[in-house]
C-alpha cells in the first residue's frame, strides 16, 4: 500500500552508459496472426553497449568500497561548494560520481540512498541550472558535465526509491520537462547521438520517479508531463518511444488513457518488447536492454485503464504472463506476472480467455510452493477474481445483527482512516478496519466483514481506484448491494474509471484535510444514522477488527500487547534500549502508533527511513539503526 514501491518493484536491468536506440525501419515487417508490425531493428553501430563492452580491469573490480565511499562524500561535498558547473574543474567529481556506479553495481541501492542522504536531488538542480546559463548542445565542457550529471542520477533512481521521492520535492521534474520544449530536442531533431543521449537520460530519470514513487505522478502532471511526452511516442527510436509509453502509462488518468491507447499500437508495442525480452536466457531484451519485469510493470499501469484490459489480451498478453509464471521467471517477474492476471480479470470476458490458458492452473501452483507472502497474496487475489470474486461463498453472515460499519480504505491514508473510526467508536458505532492483527486467510477475513457489514465507507483516493486489493473489496461490496458512503479522502480528487463508475452520483464528504474533517464529520455521521450502531463494541465477543495484509506482520501476541501501550509505556519504552533523549519526539506515539510504525517499516521502508530523518528527527545512521532494531523486536 505505500506512496514508494517495495523492494519488489519493477527494475530496469540498464545503466546509463549501456547506450542502444534501436531506430525503426519503417519498412522492415513481419507477419504475426494476421497483424502486421514493424520488426526488431538492429541497435545503431555507435550504440551497441553491453554488445562491445569490455570487462572491467581488475584494479576496478578490486576497488575498496570503503574508500570509494568516503572518496564519494568528498566529491559531493566539493560539488555541494561550487555555483559554477560549465568548467573542468567539475568535470572530475562529476564523472566519479557517474562512474562509481559501474565499479559498485553490486552496492547501488546502498549508494543511491547515500547520495540522497547528500542531497542529490538538491545539487541535481543547481548543477542543471548552471549548466544550462550556457548552451550545453554546443560547449563541449558543459555538455559532458550534463551527460554525467544526468547518468549518474538515471543509473541511482533506477534502485533508490528515496532518491525519486526527494526529487519530486525539488523543481527536478520541471527542469528535466523543459529539455522536452527545447526545439534542439524536439521528436524529429535527435539524430545527434549527444541530443539523443540527454533525452534519454532525461526520460530514463522521469520513468524511474514515477515507476518508485507513485506520489511523483501528481508532480509529473503538474508539470504538464503528459502534453510534453506525447509527442515522443512518434519517434523513430525505440528507446524514446518505449520511455515515453511506460512513462505516460504511470502518469494519466483514465480520460487521457483513452485518448492515447484509443488504437493498439502503443499496447501492442510494448507486448512486442515483452515478447522479444522472453526470448532471451535473462528475460532483457536483446537489442534494446528493457527487462521483462520493467515492462511487464509498465504494461499493468495500462491495464488499469478498463478500455486497455480487453486490448492486452486480444493481443496476445496472457501467453506472455504466463510464461512469467512459470519455472525459470524470478519472484519478481512471477509477483507481476499474477498481480496483472489479478488487473485483467476485472473484465468479464477477461475471466473466461484466462480461464481457457494455463495461467490458472499456473497461479495455484505457485500459491502451493511458494513460501514469500507477497506472492501468496496477489495469486489468491487473481484467483479469488477470475473464479469470480466469491461468487460460491455461502453469504449467511451477510444478515449479521446489527452489522458493522467497514471502512475500506489504500495503505496511504491510514491516518485519516484511523481519525474517522476513532470518531464513529466514540459516537456508538461498531467498526471494522484492517489495523488489528488477524490470521487465517486474507481474502477470507475481507469477505467476511463485507459481509457482516450494514454499511462500506469506500476511502476515495487514486491509489484507492488503481489498487486491484481495493477493487476487489469494493466491486465484493457491490455485488452484496452493501450501502455504501463515499468519502473524499484525497484533496480535490474526483473518482474515475470503475470507482467513478461504483459511486455514480452517490452523495460524498469531503474528509481530505483536518479543516474538511472538522467541517463535514457530524454531517456523514448524521447520514450514517444508525447503520452499524450498536450497544456493544468493538471488542466484544463476535466482533473484531482484522487486517487484511497478514503478510506483512508477525508475532500476534506481542504486537498486541504493544498495541495496548499508554503513552507512557512508550516513554518506558524508549528508557528501556537507552533512547531516552527521544522522549520529547515521540511524546504523543502510544501503542497504536508504534504498531503502525513497525507496519510501516516493512510495508514502505523508504518512505519509513525517510519519515525517521525528516519527521521524527533521527539524524545520524547508528540511532536509525538502533530504532529499527529495537522496533522490530517488539514484532
């Protein structure tokens, strides 16, 4: 559920300096079932990256680690002192800073979060600015200096999802979207292998923000993102065009979507890199260097879209996501595979082609042998869809006394979630909602508190209509023809697709901020009336709030204890691993909030260790490291 991608989001397996374009042959064709399409061209001569790259001497490949990295904070710290970027005195830090990537690949995650911790994102910006008061297409200082600042963040965002969230807190994407309105890097003006190398650079930056941090497509589109990418899918070389299609997939909303994919050209495209990437032993397409995993992510993005789901299958998309789940994919690959089966089952006459492949046959398989709880998770989720959504289920406690009031609602905006059911505890309702510990299956436990539901408040947010886990809370709601109550919990956020579709013109309220909360609680409390009201409460016998996420969390009885803590006991606590002078930080956390942060931990660590620094005010790296452990604990 959080706003950064997990450690098993989608990565693309290619450095900078691995350069392929592969430009198209508008009249090379092959024939495929009927369809005709453009064939594979070969990558440019001058671009044949890993095909001519060399083996690393063995001095690089024995270079100290230790001491690159504290070379490597000496370098930022030089660059962090300097306003003036076009000369060749920051020629030399820069390209250290480009080049320890490829000394350390092995340790990129680790250097990428030390190079946020240095404020990348913030020297990424000054750097740009001053190379740009010159012309950097024609002053050959500058425009090396630019390729290295530019490859250095393309190779570090491409594993650090800090990195892409701090970005989106900088004017990064505003300046890396004004390369899109310079008429020198315009679609038809990039047959220079430098203009093409910084557009590349440009949009390699951009996919990897929006793929890790799904808070950057607000950012993107503030930014007019949408408008200047467009224009990049007609180009004739399909590194730009294929960065642009899985960009613009993360970024648009549904009415957008519709215009861009109104045909299967874009869709069928990437299938096509999918199909080539198969192909090959490592699952990475041969010619143009995009993994199986980075597309497959892509291509889920445009599955989301309900007029697209229909457009994979006909074309081909099963047969691909199926081999995915198959012996010889990696826990990625068979993770994405089954979370996009889950996507396109959201369609009727998708559940019936899925049915007549071996995917489902395929995706039990995996939830028996499997022992990682995510994938578990998203097999019985396309499962659970494609068998119908519990159309089999025997629905007796669906006349529950009373009912319960449940409060749907995506990882993000648990907080606010968590203010609304303290309010309706308060005023005599009883309430379920995933922030308890629960065990036994997942899918289970949501049914049956949909069931035992007198009303489903449904949490509107974007994240909310793109979760396939909330969609299929939401449409199992739908299908019992629960009440619902719409609430806005995203600032100015208007629901579309399905969920605009599952609300119609159902009255909502506006909870997005404390001021709205403040303003409309007594008014959606009023309209719940006495749905869910009930004399007993929520830890009564019969009743209790459970979790759907069971995966993510261990150690029921522990973590229950801490979820009873007062404030105090947390201020024991803190004495207790000798971080007393925390006090003061943690001054208003009890047990809930602990508990919450544990969750937090495991669920968005980025965001966590992000949240430690910024937040709770844990500067250095060994406090950070003791909280964490201390923490997990009490797990």
């Amino acid at each position: 559920m959080g706003n950064i991608v997990s450690k098993k989001g989608a990565r693309s397996t290619m450095p900078y300096e691995e350069d392929h374009d592969g430009e198209q042959d508008e009249k090379a064709v092959f024939v495929s079932k009927g369809r005709v399409a453009l064939s594979p061209p070969p990558a440019e001569d001058d671009e044949q990256g890993e095909k001519t790259a060399k083996k690393p001497p063995e001095d690089l490949e024995k270079r100290e680690f230790t001491s690159d990295l504290a070379r490597l904070r000496k370098e930022m710290a030089t660059l962090h002192s300097m306003t003036d970027f076009t000369t060749s005195e920051s020629t030399e830090p820069l390209t250290f800073l480009f080049d320890i990537y490829k000394f350390h690949k092995d340790k990129a995650r680790f250097i990428g979060e030390e190079l946020n911790r240095l404020d990348l994102a913030g020297l990424f910006c000054k750097a740009w600015k001053s190379l740009h008061e010159v012309d950097p297409l024609r002053e050959e200082v500058s425009k090396t200096n630019l390729k290295k600042l530019k490859g250095c963040l393309w190779n570090f965002t491409d594993q650090t999802p800090a990195l892409c969230e701090a970005l989106g807190k900088t004017e990064a994407f505003e300046l890396l979207l004004s390369d899109l309105k310079n008429p020198e890097l315009d679609v038809d003006s990039l047959k220079s292998h430098d203009k093409r190398y910084l557009m590349k650079g440009n949009l390699g930056i951009l996919l990897n923000s929006v793929r890790l941090c799904t808070d950057n497509k607000a950012v993107c589109r503030e930014a007019n993102a949408v408008e200047l990418l467009t224009k990049y899918l007609s180009s004739k070389y399909y590194i730009i065009k294929t960065k642009a299609i899985l960009t613009l997939a993360y970024i648009v909303n549904d009415d957008e979507n519709d215009k861009l994919n109104a045909s299967v050209e874009n869709i069928r495209f990437i299938l096509k890199l999918l199909r080539a990437a198969l192909e090959q032993p490592d699952h990475r397409a041969k010619t143009y260097n995009f993994s199986a995993s980075e597309l497959v992510s892509g291509l889920n993005e445009l599955a989301s879209n309900d007029g697209n789901k229909v457009k994979i299958v006909e074309e081909g998309g099963l047969t691909l996501l199926y081999q995915l789940l198959l012996d010889g994919s990696s826990l990625e690959e068979n993770i994405l595979a089954a979370k996009g089966l889950w996507i396109l089952a959201f369609n009727k006459s998708n559940k019936e082609a899925i049915k007549k492949t071996g995917c489902v046959e395929a995706l039990k398989a995996l939830q028996r042998k499997t022992t990682d709880k995510e994938l578990k998770e998203v097999c019985a989720g396309a499962l659970w869809e494609i068998n119908g959504g519990g159309h089999d289920r025997s629905l007796t406690k669906t006349t529950a006394e009373g009912g319960h009031v449940m409060i749907s609602y995506q990882w993000d905006v648990q907080p606010k979630a968590l203010v609304v059911k303290e309010n309706l505890t308060k005023a005599g309702y009883r309430v379920w909602m995933d922030v308890e510990q629960m065990g036994g299956d997942i899918l289970e436990a949501m049914a049956e508190a949909v069931e035992g539901a007198a009303v489903v408040l449904i949490c509107m947010t974007e994240k909310y209509k793109d979760s396939p886990n909330c969609r299929t809370e939401a449409e199992y709601t739908h299908k019992l023809r629960k009440d619902i109550v719409p609430l806005r919990l995203q600032p100015r956020y208007d629901p579309d697709g399905w969920l605009g579709a599952l609300v119609g013109m159902k009255l909502y309220f506006d909870l997005s901020t404390e001021d709205r909360m403040n303003e409309n609680m007594d008014g959606f409390i009023k309209e719940l009336g006495d749905r869910g009201r009930g004399e007993r409460d929520s830890t009564d016998a019969g009743f209790s709030p459970v979790v759907r996420h069971i995966a993510e969390v261990q150690g029921t009885a522990k973590s229950s204890s801490v979820a009873s803590w007062s404030k105090d006991d947390v201020t024991k606590w803190l004495t207790d691993i000798g971080m007393d002078s925390y006090h003061e930080i943690f001054r208003d956390y009890d047990g809930q909030m602990i508990v919450q942060l544990r969750k937090l931990s495991v669920r968005a660590p980025e965001f966590y260790y992000s949240s430690l620094k910024s937040d709770l005010g844990l500067k250095d790296l060994s406090s950070v490291l003791k909280f964490t452990s201390e923490l997990e604990r009490l797990s």
